[in-house]
C-alpha cells in the first residue's frame, strides 16, 4: 500500500522537473544572443587559443650590431633565423639597438665586439653581448635559452675546428648522449594542450555564469516568487536550470571535439568521451553550487557577472594549468585543493590525451564530488533561507 502511495508522488515530482527542465531549455533557446556567445565560446574561442597562443618561442625579432663584420661574426649572426628568431636590419650605430628595444621593436640584440673572430683564431675568449627585453619575462626566458644554446654550439664548433677535429671525428669522442622522450604529445603541439585547456575554462566559466544569471533573472522578473508559491520545491526550482545548462555545454563541448580540435588541430581522443562526460556533469552541478550561491549574494545582472569573475578568475589562476603548483608558494599550493578546476583540468587531460580510465582518474573525481556536495548543500541551503 505504502508502495503504491509512492509511485503517484514519484511520477508527479519527475513530470514537474521534466516541465520545469523544458521551460528552461526553450528560454534558453529563444535567447539568440545567449546562444551566440555559447557557440563562440566552444568553437571560435577555443580555435583562437590553440591556433594563436604558442609556449614556445616563435618570431622573435632580433638585431645585430655588427663590430667585427667578419666571416665568424656573420656566421654565428645567420644562425638566429625562423622559427624562434627573425632578423631585423643590421644596426650601424651606436645606441639602435637600445632604441629598438625601449620601443619594443626588438626582443634581442646581439653586439659583436671589434677582433672577434682575432680572439676565436687564437683560442681566447670571444665574449659577445646580448640584450634582451625582459619585459615579458617567459618571451625574455626562452629567448635567452635558444639564444644561448645557438651561441654555446656556435663556440663548441669553432673549438673543434681549431684543434682540427672534424665533425665526423667528434662524433666518435667519448660522451653523453640525453634521449629525450615526451610522453602523449611527442611533437609538443601547443595547440593540444591550449586548445582543451581553453574549452576546459569555457565550461568553468558557463557553469557558474550561467547559473547565476538564470537564477537573477528570475529576481529581476519576479517570477522567483511565483515559482516558490506554487508546490515546486527548492530542487525542482534550481535542478532544471542544472539540467539545461548539463546539455548545452555538453553540446558545446561536443562542437569543440568533433568540429575544432580534432579535424582542425589533429588533437587525439584517445580516452572515453562517456568517461569525460560524466565527469564534466559532475564538475558542472558542483559549480552550479557556486552559481547559485552568487545568485543569492546578488541582485541583478551585472552584480552576477562581478561576482562570478571575482570567483572565476583565483579559479583559472589555482588550476595548475598555467602555473605548475610546484612553482607556486608553499601557501597558495594548499589552496590549489580547493579549485574544483584544478581537479578537472587533471581529469580531462588524463582522459582526452592520456586515455586514462577512472582507475587512474578517482582521486580527481572525488575531490570534484567531495567539494561538490559542500559546494551544492551551501547554496541550496542559503536559498532556502532567502526564499524559503
């Protein structure tokens, strides 16, 4: 009896969050301009970082001032050439080159001093000068290692071709050889890692946007309090928003796979797309938590957006994904724990370019479901103070 009492009430409460479910997909629907923005997110945004941000250095410009103008100095000049280097004109005076780089013109300036290539035909030191623009200091760090290891290997040469050693003889000298083996990404395409890293931030930053924007609006309009008078409860009220919002990123997500990263940058799915899936579902309800907590904060649009950028950006930031926690100070590496993205961002590269399974993947997803629960009970539980 007591069985049958509750399918009624179980088949009532899943008609309403089915309804509810659909009225917030057709409003989402009908919003083009909302639209718009979902689709650029996932397709055009997530393009423009893979194809245009790079961590390796690449046309770099680079001016010579020339002192010796000698074959040795035009010979080590010419090996600062593309992909890492483009030469500029070479200088002729004096105080060029710290104008080109005052102006930002110039990444580098190489000064070859007068009997250059007098010193290196005698055996003594042959000390150049090369200035560089720190003011990007990862631009200024890579630049400083290519040019250095150009400039090292130019005087490794020029050593062994004073003691009469021919290449083919230094290759049978006893030494060290480093095999370098990069694990799932061999060739070091940053358009891989930058790519799914932009779609990942994508979906962080729809997640908690989206749902604070749909819960103020319904402050806005009013209608939060038609919706709390009728017999829907608190979850009825904000899981349909969840729901809309699980299906439209996962549309995009699938437009950022099949239609951007894989046919446009070659970027492998070696994993479970259903694997990467559930867990970006679980990633998007603990955010949610977060949304509707800044739902509740505020009262309008734009104080939504502040508020959700004032949470986003420390997010993104403790990630991991653009600073190793490694590198980080042993204060702000705690922290780092309690960044539901630095637990995605782990989850998701692990399973698009590693094809890792959950047995490899279960300390991220609990510590998305462990922060999930504290971050979902919070706000469900400071809107049914406020509506309640």
């Amino acid at each position: 009896m007591n069985a049958a009492l509750r399918r009624p009430g179980l088949g009532i409460w899943l008609r309403r969050l089915a309804a509810m479910t659909r009225k917030e997909l057709l409003l989402l629907l009908r919003d083009p301009v909302l639209l718009f923005v979902i689709f650029y997110g996932f397709t055009f945004d997530v393009y423009n970082a893979a194809s245009g941000v790079t961590l390796q250095l690449k046309s770099a410009a680079v001016a010579v001032f020339d002192l010796d103008r000698s074959a040795a100095s035009r010979e080590l000049a010419g090996r600062l050439q593309p992909p890492q280097f483009v030469p500029l004109a070479p200088l002729e005076r004096d105080g060029e080159g710290q104008k080109l780089l005052d102006r930002g013109q110039a990444l580098m300036v190489l000064s070859v001093p007068p009997g250059f290539s007098r010193d290196l035909a005698a055996g003594r030191t042959a000390p150049v000068q090369l200035q560089i623009d720190a003011t990007n200091t990862a631009l200024a760090t890579l630049g400083y290692a290519d040019a250095t290891q150009i400039i090292t290997q130019f005087g490794l040469e020029q050593a062994l071709r004073r003691q009469g050693i021919s290449e083919a003889a230094a290759a049978e000298l006893p030494q060290v050889e480093n095999r370098v083996r990069v694990w799932f990404n061999p060739n070091q395409e940053d358009a891989w890692f930058m790519g799914i890293s932009e779609m990942l931030n994508v979906v962080t930053a729809f997640a908690i946007l989206l749902t604070a924007a749909l819960m103020v609006r319904e402050k806005e309009r009013g209608t939060i309090e038609q919706l709390l008078v009728s017999p829907l409860s608190a979850l009825q009220i904000t899981a349909p928003k969840v729901i809309a919002m699980v299906i439209m990123i996962h549309i995009g997500i699938s437009a950022s796979l099949l239609l951007v990263l894989e046919p446009l940058f070659d970027v492998p799915i070696r994993g479970s797309l259903l694997l990467f899936a559930l867990v970006t579902t679980l990633y998007i309800v603990t955010l949610s938590g977060l949304g509707l907590l800044i739902a509740t904060l505020t009262r309008n649009l734009a104080q939504a957006a502040m508020l959700g950028i004032l949470v986003l950006a420390p997010m993104m930031f403790l990630s991991g994904v653009w600073t190793p926690p490694e590198a980080m100070p042993p204060a702000v590496r705690m922290l780092v724990h309690i960044s539901p993205l630095y637990y995605y961002s782990d989850a998701g590269y692990a399973i698009l370019l590693k094809g890792a399974g959950l047995d490899v993947i279960w300390p991220s997803v609990l510590g998305i479901a462990g922060l999930g629960v504290l971050i979902v009970a919070s706000g469900l539980s400071r809107f049914r103070r406020q509506f309640g």
